[in-house]
C-alpha cells in the first residue's frame, strides 16, 4: 500500500532579518573594559587624580587593586562590611584586569569638585535597531543602613544623547534614603534607582560584586554616553566596568516566499522513496526544514528538495 505523503508539512526560516520562528541575534557594536587607558583618547574625563587609597578617580589594576596599574604602589582600600578602618572589600567579577573606580572624589589632590562625569566618544549606530545598553556597577562600601557612608546627594547616573538632540538620562543609582528610619537620608547603602528619583530604595542593592544593568536606546544616527558620579566623602566607593552597546543589524529588504506545490517524483510504494521539491517563487528563502505532522514534529530533511520513504 502507499502511505499519504501530504502531512509532511514545510517548514519555513528565512536567512535573513525577517526569519520566520528565530529572533536576529544582537551583536556587540561598542565596548569600553578600561583594559588601556582611554582618557583623551576613546573618552573624555574631568579629572583622574590619586591622593591616597580613600580618595582617587580613575583606572584601577584588579588583581591588586593599585590604581592605574600593577606595581604602582598607589593601592585603593575597601569597606566591604565592618569598621572601615579593617578595609575588608574587594571589588569582583570586573572584566578583564582593569576597571574604574573612585572615592571621595572632591579630595584637594584632584579638582576638589565632588562630581566627576566621562564622556565616550560618539558611536555610529545608523546601520543597527534594537540597541540595548549594559555595564558593570559595584559600591564596595556593604554595611547597612545607618551604618554605610552614601548619603542623599550620592549618585551614578548614566546618560545618552541621540543625534544631539539633548541628554537623557537612562540608568541611576543613589543612597536607600531614610532606610534607617524616617529623616535620615545619611550614611546609607547604595541601590539602583528604578525611576530615578533620588532614593534608591526600591532597587537592588549595589555590593562589591559587579553587576551588569542594562536600557534600552531608541535608534538614530550617533549616540554620545556619558557617566556622572557624585560622591565626596571617604568609604563612598563606587567602581564602573565593560561598557556595551549592542544592537540588530538592520538588513535589506526581505521578501516572504509564496508555496505554489509540494510536488512529488519517484516511486510511492513500499520500499521506494519520492523527492518532495518545493515550489514557487522562493524570493529570499534560503533555508528550508521538513517535519513530519508538523513544525516541530520529526524532523524529515532540509533544502529546497527531500527524500522521504512512504
């Protein structure tokens, strides 16, 4: 007898930016590690200064926590949590051996401003969509509230201007305001700051251990990041880490193909097979799946033609 070859049914992914069933994979247009220094060259800085292990801005070496570099006998201390004095953080899971850091950032050995900020240079986003921004946060001050250094005035905030256009501002962090009781709006932990409104309270808790955040960006032409931080005393630390913008590959135009047939050729009895070939105008299709009973199912072959066993 021959077996109904008609429920081997085609399934269709498109090799191109309108692929039926897959989503286009995000690909890594921009990235700042701190890995080299950076200042004048891919970005631009305030003020990077050094004047002892609670008060300096700039890059520090991971593995040994010196500020700028390995063997530099500048090293920067850490609260982590208990008395301060005991320096007991360490920053983790930074990327590569460098990132950047700071702490008591309004100290006379720099500008004596007590906000820093860096501005990137311009990245060209015309040719992507879907663009999403991610980085590295840590504050290495873990004590709790009432008991930590950050106060009300105490921020990171990361911004984007698009096309010129003028700032936003897309990701803060600020001090858990009054998490020690009502009125107090010192020496609190740091947190992200969902909505940006000065009081970080309802986001997550900012460690010694990195974490990655992440927004989304609107597409254009160029966009300009720029990091602003704000902290003036010591054992506010903060530190900063592999900056990324990634983004879709926008793509030319993609047509659907049209199925006219399935036609069949060969034999259909037991034991002999028949070539499936699709027809049509195929247009941009260029990677074809069979199942059998269905997308998903068992899977039957690829290409434009397939042999199947009735």
């Amino acid at each position: 007898m021959k077996r109904d070859v008609t429920p081997l049914i085609l399934a269709i992914s498109l090799a191109c930016l309108c692929l039926a069933f897959t989503l286009p994979a995000q690909t890594t247009i921009w990235e700042e590690d701190f890995e080299t220094e950076g200042d004048g060259i891919r970005y631009s800085a305030s003020n990077l200064f050094y004047g002892g292990g609670n008060d300096y801005f700039g890059r520090v070496y991971g593995p040994t926590h010196e500020y700028t570099a390995a063997g530099s006998g500048n090293p920067i201390f850490l609260t982590g949590t208990g008395d301060p004095s005991n320096q007991n953080g360490l920053y983790l899971n930074y990327s590569g051996d460098y990132f950047l850091a700071g702490e008591d950032l309004d100290d006379n050995s720099g500008d004596q401003l007590d906000t820093k900020s860096i501005t990137f240079d311009a990245i060209d986003i015309s040719a992507f969509t879907n663009l999403t921004f991610a980085g590295l946060f840590g504050a290495c001050n873990e004590n709790p509230c009432g008991s930590n250094q950050y106060d009300d005035n105490d921020y990171i905030r990361v911004f984007y201007n698009i096309d010129g256009q003028g700032e936003v501002q897309a990701l803060c962090f600020s001090a858990d305001i009054e998490c020690n009781g009502p009125g107090d709006v010192t020496n609190e932990p740091l947190h992200r700051d969902p909505n940006c409104d000065g009081d970080g309270g309802e986001g997550e808790l900012i460690t010694c251990t990195m974490q990655e955040f992440s927004f989304s960006v609107p597409n254009g032409s160029s966009i300009v990041f720029r990091v602003e931080v704000h902290a003036n005393g010591s054992h506010e630390e903060i530190a900063l880490d592999r900056f990324r913008l990634l983004g879709e590959e926008l793509g030319g135009d993609c047509t659907d193909p049209v199925v006219n047939t399935i036609s069949t050729s060969g034999g259909g009895c037991p034991g002999e097979t028949v070539m499936l070939t699709v027809d049509g105008l195929l247009n941009d299709a260029s990677d074809w799946h069979w199942y059998e009973l269905g997308c998903g199912d068992t899977p039957v072959g690829v290409g434009v033609n397939v042999w199947v066993s009735p």
